[in-house]
C-alpha cells in the first residue's frame, strides 16, 4: 500500500484502468456516461450474482468466503456511487469524472487528487477479491490445532505489547519527573505553596490563558506560537489548568505530549476558521442543539434521557469541543438560577424523564454548595433513577474531587434506588496521573461508577493507542464508555479522522482486547437525532467519493425501524490524507493498509 500511496496521478490513472480487465473494456466500449453506468450495473450485479454460485468455477473453487464476502461489500459500494439518487444527493458524479479521466480529459485529471484515484484503485482491487494487501496466510480448519490456534493468538498479543512501548501512563517514572519539575516551576513563577496546589480553587485563579505565562513556563513550538497570538488577536479563549500543563513536556513537543498540547492549543487554522465563522455569522451548533433543546438550559435527544446545562464554561477549553459556539471564558461564563429552576420544573412534570445529565461545560467548575443544591433538586425528583454528571475535571483538576464533594455525591448514590455516576473524558494514557488516580480512589469509596468518554481524534488514533488507554482505564477503575467521531467541522479539520479508521480500530485492534476491557462503543453523533453505532452496519453507508478523495456517508438514525424520519449526509476527511499525515509523522502506513476496506 505504501507503493501506491506514492506514485504519481499517471501511474494511478494507469493501474485504475487495467486492474480489471472486464472494467477496462466496458470504459473502453461506452460512448456516453448513460451507457457506461448501465453496463457497469450489468457488470458488478452478475460479479454479485456469481460470488456465490457454485457452478461459477471463478468464485467457489478459489476463493476464500471471507474474502468473497469482503467483495461483496467492495460491490455495494460501487454500485452506490454510481447511483443516479446518490449523484443527486452528493450533487456530484463521479462516474462522470472517471469517464473524463478515462477520456484523458485534462481539466477533469487536474481537478482530482490522488486520493479520489486510489479510493477507485483500492475498490476495484477489492471486487476482485485482492485484499490482503500485506499477505495474511490463509489456514483451512484441518491446519488450526490447539498449537497453531495458540501460536497465532500469542502473535496478536505480542503484537498489541509490541505498540504498547510507544505510549506511556501518567504513572511512568519519566512522566512523574517532568510533571514535578514543571510544577515546581509554575509555583514559583506564581510565589505559590504545596498547600495552594492542592487547592482546586487556586488553580481556578490561575488558569493560562496568555503567550506570555505560557511561554515562560514551558518551551512553544513555533506553530503552538502562532496559534496562540492568533486566538489572542481574534479573542477566541483558550484555558489551561496550571496542572495540566504538568502533562506538557517542558522541553518542547515531543510524541507523547502532542495530544496534550493539540487539545488546548488552539491551531492558527482553527482560529482562523472559528474567526470566518463568526465574519460571517455561520451556525456553529453543528450538532443542531438549539432545535433539540425544549427549553433553556435543557437538551434531549432520547426517550428517558435528558441533558441539563447549568454552566457554560470548564476550567479549560478543549480546541475540538462540540459546544465551542457556547463554551465561554471562564470569567466571562455565569449560572442563572431561574433557567435552572425552570429547567428542573420541566423536568419534574415529565415523568418519562429517568436520567439526567449534568454537564456543560463542566459543572464541577461550580461551587459545592451550587453543585450540592442542584444534585439534591434533582434527587427530589421521584422518576429520576440516575443522575450522571459530565465533568473533565478528573483529568483537569483532579484536586477538585475534594470530601465536601464527595459527601455530597455519597448521600445521592441509594444502591437499589438511586444512582449517580461520573461521565468523565480521557483522551490519552498520559493523562491518568497519580493525582487523577487519587481523585478516582475518593470516587469510588463513594461507591460510583466511572465512565469514560473519548473522542477518537487524528491524536489518538496511532496503532494501539486507544487499545493503551482502555488497558489503563480499566485497571484505574474507570469504564470505557464511548469513542466518539470527532465533529464534522470545519474549524476542527486538524482533529477528524475517517470513519474508516474508527472501523478499522475497533475490528483489528480492540477486538483483541478481553470483552470487560473494550466496552465503549464507537458512535458518531448525528445532528439533532443522536448516536449512531458505527459497528451497525445498517445505519450507515457511503454513496459517493468526492474529488479530493472524501467519502460521503449517509446516516440513518437510530431510530430507522421505529420512525421514518430523515436521513443525514456526512462529508467524511479523505483516507489518503489522513495516511499520508501519518507517514510524515513517522508511521508505518503499512500497518494501516486495510483502512480502505472499510466503509
Ligand atoms: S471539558 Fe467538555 S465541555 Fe468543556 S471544553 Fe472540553 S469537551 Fe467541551
């Protein structure tokens, strides 16, 4: 795969159009773009037809049944985006440019980029059964003893261990040392004491949020430079914990802190964008908030579930968050009591409602006598059974998992009765530090639940990562929950990553892990309808490749058996882009090279 990621246009367009020689004639025969799509569906519908008919020699003596069902797939697809409904929908055909590039048309070769070309390649390939790019040995059943069966399991797992030793826990001795070092440096820059870092009300004081303190107190890359004076110039804020920059490498961006520091540095190219959408007044709620929320304060999306948003800051600001439209400064940000009480009244008249998620921002940025006062009004409520509060400050501010706190937490949890739990979000093993450890070891005295939501982003999606992360969180005591899509937006480009590549994660990669370890599920959140589950395969398909190589999804929501209700077109990052970032970043895109079978 590597190869073919690169070779020029030409040597592309070349292989695209002798890889199949059926394919290559029914080009060369067409005379217009009507003949060429109803020759192609005649071609791949009896393709589909002969996959599993035993009297086709083709198919049935050579073919291994996991491939044949690989080619299916590769068929459906094809067949998808040179669907006449699917080129209206996309309003783009691209049937249309391949016949131009076939017809050596030079605009249309112009106009493409290699990855449109190798999506076709890679397709093609596909229908033809040739999928094990690097490979895989075939075994038939009479070859698998227990031996073999053992040999093969033990190559999966020295294989995860193997990546393993890219990655390190906040626990690691090397990650302990910088930690220290950096805190000590932040103490004395602001004359402050031990007493005060444990303090999370210290920290709250003094949140980063300038070049200058920054700069001072950690060493910048010259892109994190840019960014920074741009979100200045443009007032878009940004805010760091002073323990959080802990995680930082004092000594400049390494691998291990790039995720650290992506999160709450905000790119120049963000800045930018967030700045053009604000030019131009363009709605950031790309999750359609505004039309799910019955009134202020409150959002739903499902049947028993409610979101309830009493603060609309967090003591730092995470670039890609899906509320960023929202999410304040933290000085700028304030509560409202009677949006709250109305808020609370809406849902004390609704007894469908028997969830309640608190979040926000993050809520355990307010005080524990509004935090404490809010979680009881809530606990009032007879139909409530479950109470779970969305808060980063685990990974945050983990001083602010004080006792006040967690009596308060502890009077709520009835087991039998009632239960509140924390939903908290961890992007990267390096964020479990002794001090979150600490924070968790108080929660769970309480006797609650932990769950953890990730947001699967360009940063975290390295070989194994996440597969690191789930390791360590269970042993912490915390339950993967979720793996979220990162958001479609346009200002968040830096962090999304293809669909393809959540797939491929969850299928090679965390499907090795035992069940009780890999028990988040890999969602993409629809606008305004909520989660679909990548792994159903009936809730989502691709219906066209743009040209520049990104695939179009369309998702049907969650809900498609109960209700008819409107499908969502998603434009998703194009694969070969994502490949080639990973490359310059020193990866072995070979390791990836099964991405493409993914849809
Ligand atoms: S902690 Fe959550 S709500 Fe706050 S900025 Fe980060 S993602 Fe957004």
């Amino acid at each position: 795969m590597k190869e073919e990621l690169n070779l020029s246009k030409q040597e592309i367009i070349d292989r695209l159009f002798h890889e199949d020689k059926n394919i290559s004639n029914i080009f060369n025969s067409a005379s217009d773009l009507n003949e060429l799509r109803e020759k192609l569906f005649d071609y791949l519908n009896n393709s589909e037809r002969n996959l599993f008919n035993i009297y086709i020699h083709k198919y049935s003596d050579k073919t291994h049944i996991l491939e044949r069902n690989n080619t299916k797939e590769c068929i459906r697809i094809l067949k998808n985006i040179i669907r006449t409904e699917n080129e209206e929908l996309s309003k783009f055909s691209a049937l249309n440019i391949l016949f131009k590039i076939h017809n050596k048309d030079e605009k249309s070769i112009n106009e493409v980029e290699i990855g449109f070309l190798l999506e076709f390649l890679f397709l093609i390939r596909g229908m033809n059964g040739k999928f094990h790019l690097t490979g895989t040995p075939v075994l038939s059943s009479n070859q698998i003893t227990a031996e073999v069966r053992c040999k093969i399991l033990d190559d999966y797992s020295k294989q995860m261990l193997n990546h393993f030793k890219n990655f390190k826990n906040g626990t690691n001795r090397d990650c302990i040392k910088n930690q220290k070092t950096v805190k000590n440096k932040i103490l004395t820059y602001f004359s402050a004491t031990e007493e005060d870092w444990k303090d999370y009300k210290w920290h709250l004081k003094n949140i980063i949020r300038d070049y200058k303190t920054l700069s001072e107190l950690v060493k910048l890359e010259e892109d994190e430079i840019q960014g920074i004076k741009e979100a200045e110039k443009n007032r878009i804020p940004f805010q760091i914990t002073p323990y959080y920059l802990t995680l930082f490498n004092e000594n400049g961006r390494d691998k291990h802190d790039r995720l650290v520091r992506a999160q709450v540095i905000p790119s120049k190219k963000y800045c930018v964008n967030v700045t053009l959408n604000k030019t131009h007044n363009t709605d950031m709620d790309f999750m359609g908030e505004k039309s799910t929320s019955p009134i202020p304060g409150i959002t739903r999306r499902y049947p028993n579930i409610v979101i309830l948003k009493p603060f609309d800051s967090c003591p730092q600001i995470c670039v890609y968050c899906q509320r960023n439209w929202e999410i304040k400064d933290l000085q700028d940000a304030g509560t409202s009591s009677d949006k709250m009480e109305n808020a609370i009244n809406w849902i004390k008249k609704n007894k469908y409602i028997t969830e309640v998620l608190v979040t926000g921002g993050d809520p355990l940025t307010l005080d524990n006598k509004y935090i404490g006062s809010l979680l009881e009004k809530i606990n009032d409520i007879k139909h409530v059974e479950r109470i779970r509060i969305g808060t980063r400050v685990l990974v945050t501010l983990p001083f602010r998992i004080d006792n006040e706190l967690i009596k308060i937490l502890r009077r709520i949890n009835k087991l039998g009765k009632k239960e509140i739990c924390i939903m908290t979000h961890i992007e990267d093993a390096s964020e479990i530090t002794p001090d979150v450890l600490d924070a968790v070891k108080k929660i769970k005295k309480a006797g609650l639940n932990i769950y953890n939501q990730q947001v699967f982003t360009y940063f975290n999606s390295f070989k194994y990562q996440t597969c690191f992360l789930r390791k360590n969180l269970k042993l912490s005591g915390i339950d993967p929950y979720y793996s979220f899509n990162t958001k479609g937006k346009e200002e968040t480009v830096d962090f999304r990553v293809p669909i393809a590549r959540i797939e491929q994660e969850r299928k090679e990669e965390a499907r090795l892990l035992p069940g009780i370890v890999r028990t988040d599920e890999s969602v993409f959140n629809v606008p305004k309808l909520g989660k679909s589950h990548l792994r159903s395969w009936q809730d989502h398909e691709v219906i066209m490749i743009l040209k520049d190589g990104s695939r179009i999804y369309r998702f049907y929501p969650w809900e498609s058996m109960l209700l008819l209700i409107e499908d969502y077109l998603y434009t998703d990052v194009p694969i070969y882009a994502y490949l080639k970032r990973l490359e310059n970043d020193g990866e072995d895109i070979e390791k990836y090279a099964s991405i493409w079978f993914y849809f």
